[in-house]
C-alpha cells in the first residue's frame, strides 16, 4: 500500500521537466527508465524533457505523459538564438518538479538554476554555490553504477527517503516501448534483406561494427570472428546493420541493411536471435527494443553501461578474441543453429 504522505505528494505534482541537454542516442535512452518510474509514481503528470538534438522524440514517441518539445539544438554553439528561443519557452514554464538526472553535468545544474519549480532535485556536488539550488539534495556516494539506474536511485531516495533509494520494487529496464506492429514490421524487413542468406528458419545474428574513437575494432577483427561463426555455425545466418553513413564496416564479408528511422531500426535488431554490438547508442537502442546483445567493451565501464536485460552479456574486447567471442555467441543460440 501506497504511503499517504507519498501519494499526497504524487497528487500534488503535475507538472515536470528533466533536464538532459544531451544530443546522444544513448544518454537518451539511459532516460526511460525514470520516466517509466515517474509515469507509474506521477499518473496524472505531464513531464517535459528538455534534451538535444532530434532523438528524443522518437524515442518517447510511445510514452503519452512525455513531451519532447524543448529541444535545444545538436551543436548549440552554432545556433545561438535556437538556444536562446529554448530557454525563454523554458523561463515561461512554471514546475512542480524539476530533476537533474545525472550526478555532474554542468548544463544540467544550469537549467535546474534557470527553469521555475517548487522544487529541484539532483545529486549534491559537495560545492555550496552549486548545491544551494537544490530542495531536495541525494548524497551519489551509495547510488548504483549504471546510468540507467542512477536516475532512478535519485526519484526513490528524495521520495521515499530510503538510505540506499532502492526501494520500489524492481528497477526499470530501457524500453522503447515498440508496437506490435512495428516489431511485425521490422521482422518482415530483416526477412527482405536476408532473402538470399539461406533458411528463413536458421538463427539471424545482427553484426554491428561501428564506433567512436578507440571503442571500434578493427575489421581484421571482425573478419575472424565472423569466419569463426561460419566455421562454428554453418547454417547462421549473419547481417551487418550500417551506421548512419550507410556504409559497411565489413567490406561486403555478409549481407547488410541500412535503416535511417530510429524505430524502425530498433524492430529489425529486436527482429535478430541475436547482436554482437560494441558500446554505444545502438548497442542502448538493440537492448531497448529488447534484443538479445553480446555487448563488447573497450574503454567504458560495462558496470555502468553494460546491457541489463536477462540473456544479454558484456565482454572486455581488449582481452578476448575473436574465437571466444564466436564461442560465446554459440552458447546463446538454439542448439540446432549448428547444423
């Protein structure tokens, strides 16, 4: 049962913003979570995400208390009176809640200062001039590791004043919350671009092999993990997905499909049996479209960007090989994707 003084308090807000001035795929997506978390604990509100760039639209597109409205632009230095039309609609707004999701972001800090509301939650800095604008103050030293948590950590420990801010219930997994349509339209589009790939009844392995900076492996990599498969798995069927230049990062080694809409791109990877994906926005979208992914790592920290959802595993790319990681894809598969 609901504590009365928690739902007086939920009866009270109506009116959020979170503030995640951030242009990136998955720092976006990292956001679903809390609002799963706020849409169950604020039924009747309406929450503003104040972000960047377009991918926050049609990330929350199915979310009905969300609005993605205020948008600042993806390079804001370039479009100085785009940010500044931003912040005046922002200064018109007036808040119940206002939540700075992360535990040090400067932009963040400064909308939390700019923007009207009651009251203003976030992490506390140890820094006066920075923490004197919060109402509601959380110690990040016990917060959990991954990001997709750490949101989450925050709303609990103001609401329910726990120490550790775990109680509730489960946390959240990402969730783009696809249709059943879309999830139909995008099997039958991964279906079209493996027509010539052998059985339809075979298992799909989705290959994506692009990363930023010292994230990506290099193609001779790839080529021996895909030899791997093949030699391991004859039947498999393997297709890479392109990033958003389109171009294959496997020169031709398998079959690939290029799908410029967010969404759609999210059904074809939940449409595979399986992703090998290094770190990075896609590798958030393939888990929040609730795809099964091998997740390799390189430079950032799996405890705190690492797929969540049961079935899907973080691997260190700078210590395993290929051949392990093919090893490792044919323990996840239906036994007779080797024949």
């Amino acid at each position: 049962m609901r504590d009365p003084k928690t739902s007086a308090k939920a009866e009270s807000v109506r009116r959020i913003v979170v503030l995640r001035p951030n242009h990136r795929i998955g720092n976006t997506l990292l956001l679903t979570p809390l609002m799963q978390e706020l849409e169950v604990r604020f039924p009747e509100a309406r929450v503003d995400l104040v972000s960047a760039g377009s991918v926050a639209r049609p990330i929350f597109e199915r979310y009905r208390n969300v609005s993605a409205e205020h948008a600042f632009p993806g390079k804001s230095y370039r479009h100085p009176g785009k940010v500044l039309s931003v912040l005046l609609h922002l200064r018109r707004e007036r808040y119940d809640l206002a939540i700075d999701p992360t535990v040090r972001s400067r932009a963040g800090r400064f909308l939390l200062r700019f923007v009207r509301a009651k009251r203003r939650l976030g992490f506390r800095w140890a820094d006066s001039g920075k923490d004197r604008v919060l109402t509601d103050a959380i110690e990040p030293a016990a917060a959990p590791p991954h990001h997709a948590e750490l949101p989450v950590y925050l709303l609990r420990a103001s609401m329910l004043r726990a120490p550790e801010g775990r109680e509730g219930g489960a946390l959240p997994m990402m969730d783009l919350r696809l249709s059943d349509e879309e999830r139909r339209e995008g099997a039958l589009a991964l279906e079209s671009a493996l027509a010539s790939s052998g059985s339809g009844s075979a298992p799909t392995v989705g290959l994506f092999a692009h990363a930023t900076g010292a994230k990506c492996l290099p193609p001779e990599w790839w080529h021996e993990m895909v030899r791997q498969l093949r030699q391991r798995s004859p039947a498999l069927r393997l297709i890479e997905f392109t990033p958003e230049d389109a171009r294959s990062r496997l020169d031709g080694l398998v079959p690939s499909t290029y799908t410029p809409q967010l969404r759609a791109l999210a059904a074809k990877l939940a449409a595979t049996a399986l992703v090998v994906i290094p770190d990075g926005g896609v590798m958030h979208l393939a888990e929040a479209a609730g795809a099964q992914t091998v997740a390799l790592f390189r430079t950032t920290s799996p405890a705190q960007y690492g797929p969540r959802r049961p079935g899907s595993v973080s691997v260190d790319a700078n210590d395993t090989s290929p051949e392990k990681v093919a090893a490792l894809i044919g323990t996840r598969l239906p036994k007779s994707a080797g024949a």
